[in-house]
C-alpha cells in the first residue's frame, strides 16, 4: 500500500470528504469532482498512481473550511497565523509554500462559500514581472477543496503539517475549532486593517462589503475564541481557551519545507 493509500484511509477515518488531485498540481481529477464521496474501498483503485489528496470544504457532516493566508511577507503572515490561534481556535496548519501558510477548522453550517478580503499590495515592492505582489486572506468554502498530501507545484515538495498533532492524519474533523461566520467577518477586517496600517495600496476600490459579500467594517469586534478546541498533544486534555497555540509551537518562517 503506497504513503497516499494510508493518508487517503486515514482521512476518511477521522470524517473528511476526500477527492484526488493531480499529481504535482493543485487541481483534482474528475469533472464531477465536487459531488465525489468516495469510501475505503475506493482508496487502491483511485490512488493508485500517485494521485495527491484533496479535502473537501463545506459539505458534510462536519464541512471543513480552510482559513488561507495568501501572504508572502513573512512576518504578516505569522501574525495573522497568531490572530487565528487566539480569535477563532488554534487549529492544524500546513504550508506548501512558505511563508503563506493554511489552517483548517469547522463550519458551524455547511454550504458557505468562499469568503475572502480585498488584494492589497505594498507600491514599494514589486514582482520579478515588475508588477506588484498583491496579498490577501480568503476562507476556502462550498464547491471548493484544498491539497492535504501531495506535491506543491513550485516547490515540487511535499506539503508539510506543521502544527503540534501532526496535521489532519491525527486530528478527527469533529475535533476541529468551529469557525462562524462573524469570524470571517472579523479576519477580513484583521487583515485589511494590518494591511493598511503598513502603508499598502488597496486594489480595485471594491468595499470590505463587496469583497467578502458579508458585512466586514472596521469596528468589528474579534469574535470569542473557540470553545471547541484541539486537545494539547502533550497532556491529552483540551488547553484553556488563552492559551493558543502560540505558547505550544513555534512559527515557521522558512520556506524549506
């Protein structure tokens, strides 16, 4: 049985909706990708040649959304990682391409879609294709997946879990942290906030309103941390509601993963 074929078993063990990406891209394979609900037994015939391992958002008994920092400053991106931690429930965490980073939680309701803030980049700082390198958060929802075990594909390495339980393989998607709506609204809002407080330029000209499609104004207040929290690895017992996960790991900045 190859590594993918034991990761795909223990997914579908700990309640995630799983689909196969194609190997070395983001994308699944199958045009009717997003209805698949495949089981145990399917697990040799579908991954049997390499095929990466995507989970399903919003959907299911426990539809899993995923918080994505597309940041590449790295010192705002663990920030923003740390506001998580404290605001909407310490989580597992995986990066593929440092130091942007992806952390996983669970709908209080399924079918939300996807959320996200506005792109602001930095004027000062531009790309190797001499245009600005724009950053954002979104919130990965219904009719959409993200990659849990397979190849990156500008890195061609392995995506890593880098949280202390070991990622999604030993965390049971009813485990999760529950992720409201009023928290994306309060993310959007953290993160436009940081952005501009740095001096960005906000592309476009579309409203915090528009660019989640929720309400998203700036005196939004933090919602209360989850009370559904991952038990501490060490202890074995769920860890007081203050203590996050900044007091537990630390925050990988390199993008040697």
């Amino acid at each position: 049985m190859s590594t993918y074929q034991q990761t795909a078993r223990r997914l579908l063990a700990n309640n995630y909706l799983i689909v196969p990406i194609h190997p070395g891209q983001k994308r699944p394979m199958g045009a009717n990708w997003q209805n698949a609900r495949l089981s145990a037994m399917d697990v040799p015939r579908v991954w049997a040649n390499g095929a990466g391992i995507g989970i399903l958002c919003g959907v299911g008994a426990f539809p899993v959304y995923a918080v994505d920092i597309d940041v590449t400053v790295p010192r705002l991106a663990v920030d923003l990682e740390r506001w998580c931690d404290k605001n909407l429930g310490v989580t597992c965490c995986r990066i593929g391409r440092a130091p942007k980073r992806l952390l996983i939680y669970r709908g209080e309701v399924d079918g939300i879609r996807k959320r996200a803030s506005a792109n602001w980049f930095d004027p000062a700082i531009e790309g190797p294709d001499g245009k600005p390198i724009e950053h954002h958060v979104e919130v990965l929802g219904f009719g959409q997946q993200f990659v849990a075990a397979g190849i990156h594909p500008d890195t061609q390495a392995e995506y890593q879990w880098v949280d202390a339980w070991g990622g999604v393989e030993d965390c049971n998607a009813a485990e999760l942290p529950v992720l409201t709506v009023d928290g994306i609204v309060a993310l959007c809002d953290e993160f436009e906030r940081r952005a501009a407080a740095l001096g960005w330029t906000r592309k476009g000209g579309a409203t915090a309103d528009q660019a989640t499609n929720i309400r998203c104004g700036s005196d939004s207040a933090p919602p209360a941390p989850s009370t559904s929290v991952l038990k501490n690895p060490t202890s074995g017992s769920a860890p007081a509601e203050t203590q996050g996960r900044v007091g537990t790991r630390t925050y990988p900045l390199s993008a040697d993963y």
